[in-house]
C-alpha cells in the first residue's frame, strides 16, 4: 500500500509516516469515491467530509485535495464524477480553502500541453470535471479572478470536441447563466465578445447568445447586437435561412436524447419577447424546418409546439394549432401507428397535460382543447377520444368544451376542422360518400368523448354528468319529431339525421357510460355526498338516489311526450312491462324505509338495469324481466309472514338475488351478464352463508351425480335454458367423458356384432348363404333381398348419425358449462375483493383448491387452461395476497386452525408438487389472519419503553395474536419430517423457506 499510494498524491511523499499511517478507513475513502455505484460514492463523500471536519488536519486536507484533483482525470469514467463532486463538496465545505490555487493544481496536474498523447482525453476530462467541481461548489461566481480563468480554460476545452463534444460549451452557458449582470459586464463580456459574435456560426454560440440576451438585457441591448453582429435582432428576415440550419444542426446533435434542445426554446422566448413570434412560426418553423423529410426535425418541431402551449396568447396559439405543424403531427401519428413506429402522441399529451394543469385561463384550456379535438383524420380526431387531459380543466372551461361537444355531435361542421387523409386512404377514397363517413366518425369519437369525461374529469358536478348521459340516451334510444323547448336535447335538430348504425354506437357507448355511472363515487362537496363517501356507496347522487333511476324517469317521460319517438318503438306488451316496472320500483321505494334498504336497493338496481335494456333488446328482456317482477313480489310479499312465522327452510331474500343472478349469468347476453356483476357487488356485504353455498355448488363436483345437467345449450335458432343453479363441475364432467369415451368404444363393437348378425339374418333369409351351382336367386328374390339390406344400413346409418349428434351435444354442453362457471368465478373474486374482511371468505378456501385441482386432472386443451390460470390467479392475488383479512376471528379460533390442519395434511398426502403448493399457501394465509388477530384471553405484550422500535419490533414478532403456536408448531413440524424422511413427498423447500421466512417465531 505504500508503494501504491505516491500515485494517489503528493502527502504520500513529503510525508510517508503522517497520512498513509492514520489507518486503512480514511484511504477507503477514495477507493469508493471512485466505484461506479452511486450510492457508494455519495456516502463516501459524506464520509470524508465528516472526517475532515472531525479531526481538522492540514496534512490530511492537503492529501485530499492533491487526491481529489488527481482523479478527475481518471481513466474510469464512473470515477471522474465521483471525484468532482467531492472536491466541490470540500471546497464548499472548507471556504478558506482559495478556488485560484485549486484551479492552478489543475492546470498544472492535467496540462494539455505537456501531457502524453495518449492521456489527452484523460487531461482534458481532468480539466473539464475540475471547472465543474468549481461550479457545484457555489463560490465560483463570487470569485471573479477564478470565474475568469476558468471560462478561459472552457474555451480552450472547446477545442478537443473529439473527446468532450459540446460539454465545454454547455457548462460555459450554465456558469453564464448564473452569474449577476455586473460581472458578466465587468468580467465575461469582453472575453465573450468573440463568441457572441460568431452566434449564427454553431448552435452553442447561439445558445450563449440567446441566454445572455435573457439574463443580461442590460448588456446585449439592440444597439450592442448590432456591433456584434450587424442586426439589432435576432429572429428578422436576414436571418432566417441561418436559423433554420443552426436548427436543424441542433436537432441531429441530440436525437439520442429524445427531448427539445435547450437552444430551440431559448430562441422561441427571444422571438415573443422581440415581437417576432408570427415571423419565427411561419418562416423558421413551418416553411423552414418543416421542409426538411428528416424524423429528429420534425419531432423537433412538435417538441416545439407542446413546450410552447404555455408561453402563447389567444391569438398566437390560433396560429400555431391551425398551422402546418399541427397537420404534420397529425400525419405522423396515423402512419405510426403499426407496433414498430415510433409514437409521438403520447409525449404530445404528456406536452398537453403540463398546459392544462399549468393553466388558470379557461378560454385558453378550452382553445387547446378544441384545437386538437379538430385535428382530425377524415373526420375522426387524432387526439384519444379515451386521454385524460380533461381531468385538469376548470368548471368553466369543461362546461363550455361539453357544450361544443354536443353541438358539434349535433351540427357538425367539417370546416373547422384541420382535416387530411392518408395516402392509403386518398387512394381508396369514394366521393360519393366521403362526406358521410366524415360525419360518423366524428359523431362515433364525440360520443366516446363525453362518456369518457364521466370518468376522467375531477371537477365534474353531477348536473354535469347527467347532463352528459341524457343526451347519450335520447341519442341511442329515440329522434325528434320536431323542436320541444321542454326537451332540452330535442331543443336542436340534427343538420344531418342519424342513421341507424349512428344510434347503435351510440347505443353501446351509453351502456359503458351505464356501468361507468353504477360505480361512480358520490359527487358533490356537501356533508352528505362526504358521509355517503366515507361508507364506500356508489351509483348513487348526493340525495340517495339511483343514477339509473333518474335514466328510467327521464326515459318514462320521452315515452309519453309526442314531440319525440323511440328507434324501436315498444309493443303493448313491452309498454304494459314497463309501466310494471316502474310502478314495482315506486313499492319498493316506500318499503326503503321499513325494510331492509340493502333488500330494497338491490332489488330496485336489478329491476332498473333489466328494465333499460328494454331500449335495445326488446325481446330477450321482456321474458327476464317479467319472471324478475314475479319474483320481486313473492320475495316482498312473504315479508310480513316471516317476521310473524320464522321458518329456516324458507329462502332469504339474498339466496332469492344470488338464485336470480346465476340465472342470468347462464343466459347468452352479455349485458345480463354486467348487470348480474354490477348487482352482485351491491349485495357482497349482505351475503348469507346459504347464498355463498349456492355460488360454490355451481363448482361442486356431486351436484352432476344427483341433479340434471343446467346449461344454456345454442343449436341455431334453438335454445334450451335450464336452472343454473344446477351447473355441472367439470372435473366430474371430465372423468365421466373419459367413461363415456370407453364404453363407446365397447359399444360400437357390440353395435358392429349386432349389426352383423342381423345383416346374416337378412342373407339367410333370402337364401342369399346357400351355394348351388345349379339353382340361382329369380328377380323378386333378389329385389326383396336388397331392399331388406338397404333398410338395414339405412337404419344403422341413423343410429351411427344419432350417436354423432349426441357427441357434438355433449361437447357443447361441455364448452357452455365451463363458460358458465368462469362467469361464477367472477363474482367469488368479486366476494374476495369487496369483502376481504368477511369471515365467509374461510368458506371460499377449500372450493376453490379443489377446483384448481380438478382442473390440473382434466383435460389440457385451451378452455381448461385459461379457467385453470384464472382460477389460480383469483387464489394466490385474490385471496392469499389481499392485504385486507378477517379481523374478527376469535370466535372461530378453532375452525379456523382445524382448517389449517386439514390443510397442511391434504398437502402432504397430495402426489403433485404444484397443487400440494396452493394448498400449503393456503394455511400460510390464515396463519397470517390468525397472527394478525388480537386473542381475547392473552393481551399482546408490550415493550417496556414505547419509543424503542426494536421493542416495538420485537414485540410484534413475539405476539402470537390468534394464532395457538403450540398447536400449529405440531402440524408443521410433522410436515416437516414427512419431507425430510419421504424420498418422494409434494412438500419443497421453498414452502418451508417461505414459512420460517415470513413466520420466523
């Protein structure tokens, strides 16, 4: 080491027994000052200086400094930051330390001209890295004689650009920048002038140029740029053609860095300030760079527009969003949109979100907005009818984007548009519709608009979005007759009617709105719209009522107005459901207050969401609904009888809603579908352990033996509905198609035996066996023989037909059943999301394992495989991972650690490794709700002294909650010996790892 070390600096040698023998710690610290992780270094660095301002030594100061300097011109790359960064740290640290000496041991240990040439590039980093250190430390711009020559010494760095490209030059502007105007007069000026006279020589010179006219306007006043460079301006018409290739200069220098070069923008503020904004879009932007067919200019160019959003008047940014910048940006996001382009829209909405929430000026939001919502494709917008930009706008300035909106949807005015097509699509154009399809696709992306803005918008009010899903609604569902000032979105006609596919994607965009308005939070900053959001209540406006019931009314009232007609007008059947509805929805509202309101609530959801889909298909909902309203009155009527007569056998109303939405579930329509999810949630809290019985029978593998098969089979135009409640499992369903395979199998061979022997039955009949040579079969004979063989293939045929057709049934049936439980997962994983907390989710437990283990015996074909990834999903993320758990077990202490033991014993007697894994993950989640419980009968210990954390650690560790230690030390401890002792047991290491590490008392 002590050889080593003459080569770290001069105290090595002018005192070998002072430095070097104070110990290895304080050598070591220039050892991770230079290693390449950052975080090593910085705490070296704050080591060292703790050290040196501890023990206040000259010799070990001076070592540091010599050491320090030294390795600025290291050959690492990693070190030579390190090392700068700490000498600044020193030398802020230690002022009296004089930055002149500092910077003269520079020069003389990294002289450029003395130096080998090889080291060159180490010499000039080493100079380069020491300005820097000057700088960080914040005493260079005090220290005039320093500041001085170190700006020399930059310009002289300037000159190696092999090695330090434009990095001398940019430091030279940042120390520029920060120094007052009186030295940058007094001091840099003259040593400047050289440089500033040369600005439209490189993109650097202009850059310095630039920021001194910003930060010195004292100094570069008009009169001295003309001295400089003959134009008391910078942005005029002489020299725009040397802008615009300064320009595109800069834009290839820093490609690779993907963002907009500091010069650009510094030139687009000189051009507002000097009043030359227009001159500078027009002519530098639009008609200069633009021209150049190169990616890093024009991505320059929309880096330009985004950043200069915030910077723009009213009538400046007219300009640029109606420009030509805007067209280009346009063009380029519809041809990359294939996966390998590069994408700019998202960094241009990243460049509109900054102005918007930046913004306080409503008239400008709502200027960009229009702007790029105008920017369209043959009618569609380029911007994403789903971006969340809107969430920043202010109340005034999204009324009125709304408003324009709707009017536009209305009366939509391709003028105003800055529209352009494709090349594909000039070439595949038909006039004689073009006009047509402009209009769709505007109407398409303006409704997707507002139904988005439901959700994006943060300062929405609920006027606001029922506002929104009105004119959704009546634009799905119906068309007016003529102009109805009652009718606020009857009050406009359209200028061009819709046509029925406009109504049907209006149609679709509503019913996502719908499921959008069924989960929104309360609106509203009253006392009551917060209390209703403390209790996690949503689909409901601040005085309590439905969303969807507000639709139904205004729905009834557009039914019983004359100035407006429904798409599909309702039969009388469809009018009197209806109106049934309507007036069972009345009853349920005045029972709300008498019983239960969850009840009530949930039945009202379920009969509303059927009820609107009367809208859109007329004929499947009349059916459901009229067997719901039956059910609703049943469920009501036998209300007043049971609080009178208790009778356990008799459903509740849960098991009545869980019955009525498996049924749904089973149907084919998607829509059904949502709003059996959608009600689902609104009964999760509410959920019995006899309605969570009848979700789990649907995966109950016995319920096939002894009920018949319940599924939704599709053959055309045919359908067989039967209960879902009595849905098959599959894996029983598996096994038994493999039975069903074999005794095929064996029966097509008895099939074949007594098929032969009939057909020998019918030749022996028709003498067709016997063989003599001189008599022969006449004519009729053999007639009645052929038509006996023909029936008989005929009917063999039918059978052999009959039993394909029984087949391809069964397959279906298959294929409809596991579709049907996929859906039923989802409302256990709705259960297990909502209602973490629920003592019922112990229920859930051992279904779900045997589900995932009968999948992994069944078939592997891709219907399996996905249920099986779903289901095991919903297990470990669901359910094992939920941060949330039951908090209320000490009731049920034993149950649960029973279940445990069960647990871990189906784990060890299991053969798979992987479902004995789900199993064992399974105990370790209710070990964890077990622990996590506070016992009744022992108090958690407490640590002596509260403020010790490692007590409080250790305390946490140490208390056993719930969870009985001995009893489960038994049931993992034979566990373990089984996997210790057994050559070929399930259990792996990892599950035993995984249990001492998040278990280790």
């Amino acid at each position: 080491m002590e050889q080593m070390e003459p080569r770290g600096g001069g105290a090595a040698v002018t005192d070998p027994r002072g430095v070097l023998r104070q110990g290895r710690a304080f050598l070591d610290f220039f050892w991770d000052i230079a290693k390449p992780e950052q975080e090593v270094r910085l705490a070296a660095t704050e080591s060292l200086l703790r050290h040196l301002r501890e023990g206040k030594k000259d010799d070990e100061l001076k070592y540091t400094l010599k050491r320090l300097v030294e390795g600025l011109g290291a050959t690492r790359e990693a070190a030579r930051p390190g090392f700068s960064l700490a000498l600044a740290q020193v030398l802020q640290a230690f002022e009296e330390i004089p930055l002149c000496s500092i910077l003269e041991q520079i020069k003389e240990k990294h002289n450029l001209e003395k130096v080998k040439k090889k080291l060159v590039r180490n010499a000039a980093f080493g100079n380069f890295f020491g300005v820097m250190a000057l700088f960080q430390s914040g005493r260079l711009v005090k220290d005039r004689k320093a500041l001085l020559e170190s700006i020399q010494l930059l310009q002289q760095l300037t000159n190696h650009q092999t090695h330090l490209r434009d990095l001398p030059r940019k430091t030279l502007i940042d120390i520029t920048s920060e120094v007052p105007e009186a030295v940058f007069e007094e001091v840099l000026f003259d040593i400047l002038q050289g440089d500033l006279s040369s600005a439209f020589t490189s993109p650097e010179n202009l850059h310095l140029l630039l920021v001194g006219m910003q930060k010195f306007p004292g100094v570069l006043k008009p009169k001295k740029l003309k001295k400089l460079f003959g134009s008391p301006t910078v942005v005029n018409k002489e020299n725009i053609s040397r802008l615009v290739e300064l320009l595109k200069s800069a834009a290839k220098s820093e490609k690779e860095d993907k963002k907009l070069p500091s010069v650009v923008f510094d030139l687009l503020q000189v051009a507002l300030k000097e009043g030359a904004f227009e001159l500078f879009w027009n002519e530098v932007v639009e008609n200069g760079l633009l021209k150049e067919k190169s990616g890093p200019v024009s991505y320059m160019c929309y880096r330009l527009l985004g950043s200069a959003l915030p910077l723009l008047s009213m009538e400046q940014l007219q300009v640029v969003l109606k420009g030509k910048v805007m067209l280009h940006y346009g063009e380029h996001v519809v041809a990359t949109q294939s996966p390998q382009g590069f994408k700019f829209a998202a960094e241009m909405e990243g460049y509109i979100d900054t102005f918007l929430s930046g913004c306080d000026d409503p008239e400008r939001q709502l200027a960009v907005m229009m702007g790029f919502s105008t920017l369209t494709n043959q009618g569609r917008p380029v911007l994403l009818s789903a971006s969340r930009v809107v969430r920043h706008l202010q109340a005034v300035a999204l009324q009125k984007y709304i408003s324009w909106l709707k009017d536009m949807f209305l009366r939509p005015d391709l003028d105003c548009c800055l529209d352009f097509s494709s090349n594909r699509q000039k070439q595949n154009r038909q006039n004689a519709d073009i006009a047509q399809q402009k209009i769709a696709r505007l109407r398409r992306w303006i409704i997707h608009r507002l139904v988005n803005i439901t959700e994006s918008a943060t300062r929405k009010e609920e006027s606001l979005v029922m506002d929104i899903a009105r004119f959704c609604f009546f634009h799905a569902f119906f068309v007016a007759k003529k102009k109805n000032s009652q009718i606020a979105e009857a009050s406009v006609l359209p200028s061009e009617p819709l046509n029925e596919r406009d109504h049907t994607e209006t149609e679709n965009y509503f019913f996502g709105l719908l499921q959008t308005l069924n989960t929104l939070p309360v609106l509203g900053d009253t006392a009551k719209a917060a209390a209703l959001r403390e209790k996690h209540v949503h689909g409901v406006t601040a005085d309590g009522k439905l969303w969807i019931f507000l639709l139904v009314e205004y729905a009834n009232k557009l039914l019983s107005s004359e100035h407006v007609k429904a798409v599909k007008p309702f039969t009388k059947e469809q009018k009197d459901i209806w109106e049934r509805t309507l007036q069972s929805v009345k009853n349920l509202q005045k029972k709300e207050n008498k019983s239960d309101s969850a009840k009530v609530g949930a039945f009202q959801q379920l009969l509303l969401s059927i009820a609107i889909h009367l809208f859109k298909n007329q004929s499947e909902t009349v059916d459901v609904l009229s067997d719901l309203l039956n059910c609703t009155e049943r469920a009501f009527s036998k209300e007043t009888k049971k609080k009178k007569k208790t009778d356990n056998s008799e459903p509740g109303w849960v098991e009545v809603m869980v019955e009525i939405l498996l049924s749904l579930l089973a149907q084919p329509s998607l829509l059904l579908r949502r709003i059996s999810k959608s009600v689902f949630v609104w009964i999760c809290p509410n959920l019995t352990k006899r309605g969570l019985q009848l979700i789990l029978d649907v995966f109950d593998p016995n319920q096939e033996q002894n009920e018949e098969s319940a599924v939704v089979v599709m053959e055309e135009s045919n359908k067989k509905t039967k209960s879902a409640q009595d849905t098959d499992e599959e894996g029983s369903g598996d096994s038994s198609d493999e039975d069903n395979t074999d005794s095929e199998d064996e029966e097509s061979e008895e099939v074949d035996d007594n098929f032969r022997s009939q057909l020998m039955k019918v030749l022996q009949a028709g003498n067709a066996l016997v063989y003599k040579s001189d008599e022969e079969l006449d004519d009729e004979a053999m007639m009645a023989l052929d038509k006996n063989i023909s029936a008989l293939f005929a009917e063999q045929q039918k059978r052999i037909q009959a039993k394909k057709d029984e087949k391809d049934r069964m397959r279906k049936e298959k294929i409809l059943r596991r579709d049907f439980k996929a859906k039923v997962l989802d409302l256990i994983d709705v259960f297990l999301i909502k209602q973490a907390e629920n003592p019922l989710v112990f229920d859930i437990i051992e279904p779900l394992l045997q589900l995932i283990e009968q999948c992994m015996s069944s078939d592997s074909d891709k219907q399996e495989v996905d249920f099986l990834q779903k289901t095991a999903s919903i297990f470990k993320n669901s359910l094992c991972r939920n941060k949330q758990y039951c908090k209320t077990v000490a009731s049920l202490q034993e149950d649960v650690h029973a279940l445990v033991q069960r647990l871990v014993k189906k784990a060890c007697k299991h053969t798979d490794s992987a479902v004995a894994l789900y199993y064992f993950s399974a105990s370790l989640y209710l070990l964890k709700v077990l622990k996590g419980n506070t016992s009744s009968t022992l108090p958690p210990p407490e640590p002596e002294k509260q403020s010790d954390s490692r007590a409080k650690q250790a305390c946490q560790l140490l208390n056993p909650g719930c969870l009985n230690v001995k009893k489960v030390a038994v049931i993992y401890q034979q566990a373990l010996t089984q996997f210790l002792s057994k050559r070929n047991s399930p259990l792996t290491c990892s599950m035993f790892h995984d249990l001492f590490k998040r278990f280790p008392v």
